[in-house]
C-alpha cells in the first residue's frame, strides 16, 4: 500500500480546519493572504533595490577616493621621472661617474661646488623627494650624500634588477630607508617605506659605468596608504611586483583578519593572469569591497579595502523599518475588516439560522431581510424556493414520464446498422453479378468508410486505419470526377501504429477535395500525405494538394482564426467551429481537438501559393498504441 506524503496529509487536514472556520474569519484570513503577498514582494523589491543602492553608494565613493589617490601617485611618479632625467642628462655627472681616474684638488672642488650642488636644488625645488644618489663603478671620490660608490648597493636585489635593465626605468619598493653613509652604525634602521626609481648609465653603450636613484617616501607618495585616522572604514594598500604589501600600521584591516593579505595576493595573481576581479570578500562574518587599480608604469597595484559593516547597519535599519511598516499596515488592514466583514455578513446569519430550522422541519414562515445586495437577494430566492418546491417535485415526476417514452420512441426509430451493412453487401454481389467492378469498388470503400464512422470506440485509432479511410473517402469521391484524384504516400512503415485522433486527417482532405480544384482545370490532380519524425519525439504530418491555391488575405485570416483557438468550456466529443463557412468537423475542430488532446504547442498551420498548391501542415506528439518503434525511448507507448 502506497503511503500518502507527510505535506499532503497536513495539506488535507489544514483544508478541512479551514473549512470549518466561519465565513468571516475566511474572509478576513484571505485578505490579510492578499496583502501580505504583494506586500512581501514589494518589500523585497525595495529591500534589495536599496540594498544595491547603499553598496553601489560605498563603491562609488571609494572608487574616486581610489582614482585621486591615483593622480596624486601619478604626479609623484611624473615628479622622480624628471629628477632622474635631470641627473641623467647632465655630462658632468656622467664624466664624473665615468672617471676612473682621481680628480685634482681643485677639480673636486669646482665640480663639488658647482655639479653637485646643482643636484641639491632638485631636492630643494621639490621637498617630497628624499634622495637623490647616483652610484659609480669607479672608486671616485664619495660626495656625501649624492655621489657613492657602487660597492656599497652592488649586491642588492633592486640594484642588480635595475642594472640588468640597461637604461630603462626600474621601480622598487623598500619597507625601510637603510643609512649608506653609517652615521648610526649598529642601530635598526626606523620604518620608512620608500619607493625608489633607479636607471642604469653605460658609456659607452653596453659598458656599465653608474646608476642614478631617486628616493620617495611612500607616506608622501601614497598619503592615503598610511593614513591613520582610526574612524576611517577604508584602508588602501599598495601592493608591488614582489607582492610587498605596503600600508598602514594603526588600525589595518590586516591585523584583525589574517587571511586577508593571502587573499589579495591570490587575486591580484589571477588578475594579471586572466584580468578578472572580484570585488566582494567575507571573512569572520565580517564583508568588504576591495576595489582595484593597477598602476603599469611602477608595476604595481593599488587597492581599497572597505569594510561594508556600517553599509550592513544601515541597510539592517531600512529592513526592520520595512518589516514594521508591513506588520503596522496588515494589522490594521486586519481591524478595519473584521469591522466592515461583521457588518456586512450580518444579514447572511440571519439567512443561514433561517435555513437551519427548515432543515430541521420546522414551518417556514418567510424572512424579511433589509437592503439589497447578493445576500437580499438570496433571501428573495430561497422565499421562492420553497414556496415551489411541492411544484418542482410534480415536474420532476413528469419530466421523467416523458423522458421514458422519448426513450422508447427513439429507440424505435433508430436504424440498424447492420441492416445498412447488409444492404450494402446485397447490392455490391449484384453490381458483381452484372460485372459492374467500379460500382463494386466504390460499394466496398462506402462500407468501408460507414464501418470507421459508426465504430467510435474510443478517441485513438492507428495512423494506419485513418490512412485507410482517406483511401475509402478518395476512391468514393472519384466517382464524381472526370479527372480522379491521385493520392501519394510517403509515410515510414515503423510510424504506421503511431496514435492519432480518430477523423483529424479526414476533414483535412475533405476540405481539398471539395475547394482545391473548381473542374476546369486539366491535368493531374495529387494530394500527397507526408509523415516525419522531428527532434523530441513529435512527428509533423503534411497534407498538400496541387490545387488553386488560398490568396494571402484568406490564408493569413486561416492562420489567425486557427491560433485564436481557445480550449476553455471544450469537452471531448463536443466541438462547434466558429466559422461561417465550415464543412463537417472543419480545420478549426481538428485544431480543438489536438490541442484538447496533446496541449497548445500542437496544431495545425497552413501554408499556401496562388495557383500552386495548398498545404496544411499538422505537428502532434510521437504516441506509440501498440508497442515502441526502433529505439526511441521517449516514444508514448498506449499499448
């Protein structure tokens, strides 16, 4: 025994308590239903609309504080291109880093007090610069703090980088500021990050003589970076080709969540390989926006964390207002109906306790019940109702006399069928006997088309028995044509038993026969039936006569009249075209009919050309009465 599901068991018992409840409290239960559906959809339209506007709101803001941020780096980056450009440009200094000889006395001096001095201004004219060095190959004489030896940076990391660079620019990123001159030798270096630009010189070309640097502190370089204003919900990183993040040390961000540096390293890694980014990141409960701008020139990338608890706060505060707007408007909604329902449901308590003692036999000795309305008139009908009920009975009893003996008559008159069958079996052995063979021929598709009709056994018959019928049906009408009509098959054997719907192709036919040709034409007369099987198990079954044809005007109407089939009120067996101009069950009952049967996406559609052909086009599902053909598993088999 099959056991019932637990939600259609609680759906049944929820039904009958539901059921039981009084009108009223139905009534005012539906609408508090109806409200609180739109009111819930509007609510939740307007939650997520506002939630996207205040987290569109914070990316927007942070996206421009984002791309200042970017201008000012820009223009530092402008600011150490032109310092290294200054220094690089200048002959002097190149000889200089090029000698590989000890300058005299006096040359020192002169180019000490003239060069190297020059050099200082460039600082002097924009203070944001920290240093400006330039580094020999040679053992020349050290200018504190512009010119030094190569020996003491030759072997690091950026230094080598910016050497194998040969001319061209070479950024790099230092967590600290190291003191070449050892003034405060044993002592850690303080925490400085810097941004340094560094360009090799050759002289000649390929013989390496010397490096310039440009120094910038990274607070003045990115300010936002290291801004420490501990109300700020945003922290900027700047993050290198080395993937050295660089940022504040108050108040980070990476400090309270420790898989956040892992995170932004791992995108920013899949950035530069597949150039997508995701802005959103949780972690801990807590959500942020990290938004993104690489910086090509310097090889690096800023980005701006944001963390998004104070966009949540609001948008929580928006819910909980909605929330309460929507409890305020039901519960009001609510009262005002129970009142107005109790009011107006009055006069139906009446009617019903009214009612209750004729149930229970008491005499009715009427009702009288103010105003209008249905429930007045209600009561005005159920007054009639019993004052007539003793006459509806007699009616009754008679109707029924007389519906015996409709019984009686119409079987009387009915015509037995197989009275009809052997008459036509008693005239075809005469027209034999006379050696009449087409009267014959035509006898025995008569009778046969008389079987198909009278035998309606069910609403499905094989492809195969209507086909035999269009055969009777076209050998009958032959015998009124001089020119007879040629019917072609192209049907595949396996769809012979497919299922179709008893006298759906027959009125199809028909309909050629009787308005394709009008009699003065000559030559050959075809309707061709084609039966093909298409993707997903329908099959499209095509009739096409070679007659007049349809006008567009009369075939786009067709076509409109056959799409406007409605299947409301339809039952099987019971279809009346609306057409003016039908002929038996017509185009527009087979249309009824399929689409009752198999679903809207069935049907018919015609397709015609003045003076060429005519050609109705039938699509229905591939159902299978007497086992499956081939190995379509999707076939219906009704067998």
């Amino acid at each position: 025994m099959k056991r019932s599901k637990p939600w259609a068991a609680w759906w049944d018992s929820f039904k009958y308590w539901f059921g039981r409840r009084s009108l009223q409290s139905r009534l005012i239960a539906s609408y508090i239903f109806i409200i609180l559906g739109p009111s819930a959809l509007v609510s939740f339209y307007s939650y997520d609309a506002i939630n996207n506007m205040y987290v569109s709101d914070a990316e927007d803001k942070n996206v421009s504080l984002l791309e200042m941020e970017i201008q000012h780096i820009d223009t530092q980056i402008e600011s150490l291109a032109r310092a290294v450009e200054v220094a690089y440009a200048d002959n002097k200094v190149r000889d200089y880093l090029a000698n590989t000889t000890d300058l005299g006395s006096e040359e020192l001096v002169n180019f000490s007090n003239n060069t190297s001095k020059s050099l200082t201004w460039i600082q002097y004219l924009n203070p944001n610069i920290e240093h400006l060095r330039l580094f020999s190959s040679s053992n020349i004489t050290e200018i504190w703090p512009i010119f030094f030896r190569e020996t003491r940076v030759a072997s690091e990391p950026w230094y080598q980088k910016a050497k194998e660079l040969k001319g061209t620019e070479s950024w790099s990123f230092q967590y600290t500021d190291p003191d070449l001159m050892q003034r405060y030798k044993g002592q850690t270096p303080a925490s400085t990050p810097k941004v340094s630009l560094l360009r090799e010189m050759s002289i000649p070309a390929d013989n390496h003589v010397g490096m310039v640097q440009v120094d910038m502190l990274l607070d003045n370089f990115s300010p936002r970076t290291y801004s420490t204003s501990q109300d700020n919900e945003s922290q900027i990183l700047l993050v290198d080709s080395e993937a050295q993040i660089f940022t504040r040390g108050m108040y980070s961000f990476l400090d309270v969540h420790p898989s956040l540096s892992k995170e932004v390293i791992e995108r920013l890694q899949l950035y530069h390989e597949t150039g997508e980014w995701n802005i959103h990141y949780k972690e801990n409960g807590k959500s942020f926006l990290l938004l993104h701008k690489p910086i090509e020139r310097i090889n690096a990338d800023l980005l701006n964390i944001v963390s998004m608890d104070g966009v949540l706060k609001e948008i929580s505060h928006m819910r909980n207002i909605l929330i309460g707007a929507n409890i305020g408007f039901i519960t009001l909604v609510t009262v005002i109906a129970y009142i107005l329902n109790a009011f107006i449901l009055k006069n139906l308590r009446v009617l019903t306790e009214e009612m209750k003692k004729v149930r229970r036999g008491e005499t009715y000795g009427g009702i009288t019940i103010r105003g209008g309305g249905e429930v007045g008139e209600l009561a005005h009908h159920f007054s009639k109702l019993m004052n007539t009920i003793n006459t509806l009975v007699a009616q009754a009893v008679y109707k029924e006399a007389l519906t015996k003996e409709a019984e009686l008559r119409t079987l009387h008159n009915q015509i037995d069928a197989h009275f009809l069958y052997n008459t036509l079996e008693n005239i075809k052995m005469l027209a034999e006997i006379e050696n009449q063979r087409q009267i014959s021929d035509a006898l025995t598709s008569l009778g046969g088309m008389m079987r198909y009709n009278f035998k309606w056994s069910g609403e499905y018959v094989k492809l195969r028995d209507e086909i035999r019928h269009i055969e009777n049906y076209i050998e009958v009408m032959n015998i009124r044509f001089d020119e007879p009509i040629e019917l072609q098959l192209d049907i595949p054997s396996d769809l012979l038993d497919m299922e179709m719907l008893k006298m759906s192709l027959q009125p199809i036919v028909e309909n050629a026969v009787k308005h394709a040709w009008t009699g003065e034409e000559t030559g050959a007369r075809n309707i061709s039936i084609q039966v093909l099987e298409l993707p997903q198990s329908d099959i499209r079954i095509v009739v096409t006569d070679n007659g007049r044809g349809v006008d567009e005007t009369s075939l786009l109407e067709l076509n409109q009249e056959l799409e406007r089939v409605s299947l409301t009120d339809k039952v099987p067996g019971n279809f009346v075209s609306n057409s003016p101009n039908h002929d038996g069950i017509g185009l527009r009952n087979v249309q009824e009919r399929i689409r009752l049967y198999y679903g809207k996406q069935y049907g018919l559609k015609l397709f015609s050309e003045q003076g060429q052909y005519t050609q109705v086009v039938m699509i229905m599902p591939k159902v299978l009465l007497t086992g499956r053909v081939g190995t379509d598993d999707k076939a219906i088999d009704r067998g």
